[in-house]
C-alpha cells in the first residue's frame, strides 16, 4: 500500500496510526504543513521503515507564515521530500495568491539549487499558477500533483511538463473524478489518502486505505488488482531511484525505499 500524501502528524493518535502503517507495510509520505511541523514529524516518526517526511508550507497558512519561508529554505538541505507545499486559489485564499506565488517560487527555486526534489503539490483553484511557476522555474525536481481538480486541458499540460499524480479514494468517487484519472499517464500515478483530511464517510482515511483506490485504478487501467499493485510498486520504485541517482549532495535522508526493498 502507498499513500504518497498523509498528514500523519494531525491525527488525534499520530503514534498509534504510525504504529499500524508499520505493521501494514504500508508506504507513507508524512507531508507536513509548517518547517516547524516538520522537526516535530521527524522526531515522531524516527526511522520508521518506508516512512517518509515531506518538508513543507501549506498555502492556505501562507497568509499567516510566510515568514516560515526562510525556514524551510534553509531545512531543504537535510530533507529528501519537499511537501505540501504550493498554490490554493478556493475563495478563502485567492487574496493572498501573489503572496503564495512568490512563496512557492522561492521553494522550487531553493529545491533546483539543492539539485531537486520529489514535490507533493497543492493546486486547488490555481492549477494553472502552479504550473506558470513549475514551468518557469523547474530543471530537475518532479513535482506530484496531489488531488488533482484541475480541467483535462490542465491536466494534459502538466503531463507535458512531466508531472506526477497521487489520486486517492475520495478523488476518484466522482465521475470526473475517474475521467481525470483515465487521462493521467498511468506509468506517473501513485496512490495517496490526504489523511486525516480525506475521509471514507464519517471515518479519516489512514494510509492503508488507499488500497481502497485499487478497484477503480483496476477498471481504467483494465488490469486486475494484483497487477495494479505491481504498477504503482514499479512507479514508486522509479520516482524514488531517479532522485536518488541524481542526488549529488550530501543529503543523509534515506531514500523513501530502493530497489531491493520494494
């Protein structure tokens, strides 16, 4: 199971779900919403294996923190995963988008200078300034849009410009949904939860749930469950290696898995 986009960290027990996705084997990204989250995560996860820390500045606290920019700029070194991180433009946020823009800016620009980095993107309501910035500033990070709500004609520019996708159960309970998916190229598709966020009727979602996003990633890849499982190994394997191939600085964080432990 791989959840490539959870807040571990803003669930009532973090610790006890920490605990089962170890015991599920479950493969997690930890994103984080503040640098200061981000210490705190690390500290809690530890080396939990296939559990990984995204560092990140969530847009909508943008307004409020921006400030935390400088922070987490001088954290990228030490950090494999940069997330979440990005652009909201929903009715509450649009004000503060030219904040935001230079904000994410700054991280990608700052992420391209430490030689790049998986990104879990936010993009609600502002698909098309998050990829203005991705296309102005980006050479050697891979950007993974989380959630994606963006149109089809959105969609088939950030495929050109070599994004990634993580859809998880509640992203694929609408029709459009499930046609959005039926775009995406399937070999850059991972799944995630956006857990606690993303629920299963009244429950969370935890990160073994995002099997629960199989069934309908079977049907528009017309594989059956087994085989769907072996794709998204073979994706994450890939997105994973790639960067740490190209990894030519002194970064100490393990990678989320390798080859041999996939």
């Amino acid at each position: 199971m791989i959840d490539l986009h959870c807040h571990v960290d803003l669930y009532p027990d973090p610790e006890a779900v920490l605990r089962e996705a170890v015991r599920r084997r479950c493969y997690v990204l930890a994103v984080t919403t503040t640098p200061m989250a981000w210490q705190g995560t690390c500290a809690l996860l530890g080396q939990a294996p296939r559990v990984r820390v995204g560092l990140g500045l969530h847009p909508e606290l943008v307004s409020e923190r921006s400030a935390e920019v400088d922070m987490l700029c001088a954290l990228i070194g030490e950090a494999r995963f940069i997330g979440e991180v990005g652009l909201d433009g929903s009715r509450r946020h649009r004000s503060s988008l030219p904040l935001q823009r230079e904000v994410f800016r700054q991280i990608v620009q700052k992420a391209e200078a430490a030689g790049g980095r998986v990104m879990s993107i936010h993009s609600r309501g502002a698909v098309s300034a998050t990829l203005d910035v991705l296309e102005r500033n980006l050479l050697r990070s891979t950007p993974v849009l989380h959630w994606f709500t963006g149109t089809e004609a959105e969609l088939r520019r950030a495929s050109a410009l070599g994004c990634w996708f993580s859809v998880g159960p509640a992203t694929l309970r609408s029709s459009r949904g499930r046609r959005l998916l039926a775009a995406m190229p399937s070999d850059r598709v991972l799944t995630e939860t956006d857990g606690p966020f993303g629920r299963n009727g009244n429950e969370p979602l935890y990160p073994w749930d995002a099997d629960l996003a199989t069934h309908s990633l079977s049907r528009c890849w017309n594989l059956d469950a087994a085989a769907t499982r072996a794709r998204l190994r073979r994706n994450l394997r890939r997105l994973v290696d790639e960067h740490h191939a190209a990894d030519t600085n002194s970064v100490r964080v393990n990678a989320m898995s390798t080859s041999a432990s996939i």
